[in-house]
C-alpha cells in the first residue's frame, strides 16, 4: 500500500441536501463527513432512496449541497470537470449517435484541447479515435462501435457509458450502479476489468451499489448509509484484504466472509426498516 493512499483527496465535511417538492422541504442527506484517500477504492451502499444518488451527484459537482462542503484536489467542487467523470444509473447515452460517437463525444471534450493544468497538447482526430476504440474495446464492444443506444441491449448500454468514462481518463471515477442492470457473468467479468483498469489507472473511485460481494471485492472502503429521510453515513468498514484480489480465492477466506457478514448485519439487521415515503 502506497503513502499517498492515506492522504486526502476527495474531502465532504458536513453535507446537507435538502429538496424542495410540492409537499415541502425533503430531507435527503444529513451530516455528510468522509474523506477519500487518492487512489482507494469506495463503494456507497444503502437501501433504496436513502441518497446514494443524491451523494454522487453532490460529488460530481451536477448539484450543490444545501449544507457544508465537497473538496477535490485541495478545490471546493463548485461545478462539474474533466477530472472528474461520472457512469450514471441509467446510463444517459445520446440515442442518436452510435456508441462510438457517444464515447468520441467526451474524448474530444478532454483531450480534443490543451490543458494549462496538466500541460497537454491537443491530440488530433486519429488519437481521439484510436482513445475511443481503445476503450470500447476494454469493455468488449468493438463489434458494436457503429450501432445506436436502441440498437443494443441495457447491459451493452452501460458498458458504453463505462467506456465514455474510462476513455476521459478522469482522476476520480464516480458510478452509480454501473453493473445493475447486467448478468451476472457479464458483471463478474466487467468487476474483474474494473479492478485490473483501477490497479493500472490508479484512478480514485467512488461506487454505488446494492450488491454486498461487489462491495466487498472491490473496495478499499465501504460506506454504509441509514435508511432516509435524513440518511447519513452509518458506519465505514476499511476492507483489508490484499491485491490482485481473485473471486474465486476470497469465496472461502474467512477474512472475506466475515466482511460480508458486516455489510449484511448493518443492512438487514440493524437497518432493516424501510421508511415509506
Ligand atoms: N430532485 C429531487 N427532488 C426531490 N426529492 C428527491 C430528488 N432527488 C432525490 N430525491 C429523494 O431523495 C431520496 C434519495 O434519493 P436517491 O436517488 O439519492 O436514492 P438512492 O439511494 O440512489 O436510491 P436507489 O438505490 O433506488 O437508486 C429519495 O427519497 C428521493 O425520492
Ligand atoms: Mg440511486
């Protein structure tokens, strides 16, 4: 484990959301406080509605809190940016333009310019194209680069919103529920592509998910949410399992199993209840 793993890169320090709706003031989140060290590994896990969203979304700078603040590289995000690239829940492609194109789109925004802050030229059109097979091809859709959103299926979807993220090569990778809607060999296999991309990129991710096995394989930390209204951060387990993890080794290790155990008592044990709202 590096020194710079420890060190603070995304900080929220006592975030509120609050939303207004026609019946009134909507609590979402209450008394946001985590820190996330450069290069980990988070995943955000909660019952349905308790503002796993809503804490993404804060992060990436799409909202801004009613309360307190979210800080990124020593800045206060006030807005969203390159470093920053998001895999929403329903992965929100153009329709209108082939998956290609969809991925081409935010290369270009990235890399199709200069950077003062990191000393980038502006790459040309074969380079930007060469980026956008590069990453269609990580998530094994090569074959479907030149078909539109309707044209494929809501697993192949999401693995080209994975791509468009991937190939901006952000800093901090932020997805929500980015294996939800697939099978579970597909997602097994895109967790594993996940985990090697990480482990190369050294990107920093936060992650939101419902399922305790994808949280525990692949986090350095998990965060565990109340039920809303007024949700907050119930409990942080640190997953000190080490790396390259293998599914198939940690499935008996006792280790594993006890982490997974945790995640299960704080969900249906002590978080079991589900306000209706
Ligand atoms: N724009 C909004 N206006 C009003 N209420 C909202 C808004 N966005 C979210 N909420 C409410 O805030 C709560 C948290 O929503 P959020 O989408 O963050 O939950 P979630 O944990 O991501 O749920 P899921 O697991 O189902 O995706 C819910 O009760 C939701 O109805
Ligand atoms: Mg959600």
């Amino acid at each position: 484990m590096s020194l710079s793993l420890t060190s603070k890169y995304l900080e929220i320090q006592g975030v509120a959301q609050t939303f207004k709706t026609a019946k009134g003031d909507f609590p979402a989140l209450r008394n946001i406080e985590l820190t996330v060290g450069k290069g980990e590994f988070v995943t955000l896990i909660g019952h349905s509605g308790c503002g796993k969203s809503t804490l993404l979304n804060l992060i990436a700078g799409l909202t801004r809190p009613t309360e307190g603040n979210l800080i990124c590289a020593n800045r206060e995000i006030t807005g969203p940016g390159p470093e920053r690239a998001v895999v929403f829940q329903n992965h929100s492609l153009l329709p209108w333009l082939t998956c290609f194109e969809n991925v081409y789109l935010g290369v270009e925004r990235v890399f199709g310019q200069s950077s003062v802050v990191d000393g980038r030229t502006r790459e040309n059109k074969a380079q930007l194209t060469a980026r956008t097979h590069a990453a269609l091809e990580l998530v094994g859709l090569s074959h479907a680069a030149f078909k539109r959103p309707g044209e494929i299926s809501g697993g192949m979807k999401q693995r080209v919103g994975i791509a468009r993220a991937l190939a901006m090569a952000p800093q901090v990778l932020l997805m929500d529920e980015p294996f939800g809607a697939l099978d579970a060999l597909t997602r097994a296999k895109l967790q594993d592509e996940l985990l090697d991309i990480v482990a190369t990129t050294h990107s920093t991710v936060v992650m939101v998910t419902h399922d305790v096995d994808e949280a525990v394989l692949l986090s350095d930390k998990i965060v565990m949410m109340t039920n809303g209204p007024a949700a907050t951060i119930g409990e942080v387990l640190a997953i000190d399992l080490p790396r390259p993890r293998s599914r198939v080794q940690l499935a008996d290790d006792p280790a594993y199993l006890g982490y997974r155990k945790a995640v299960i008592d704080f969900l249906y044990t002590r978080q079991a209840h589900v306000e209706k709202h």
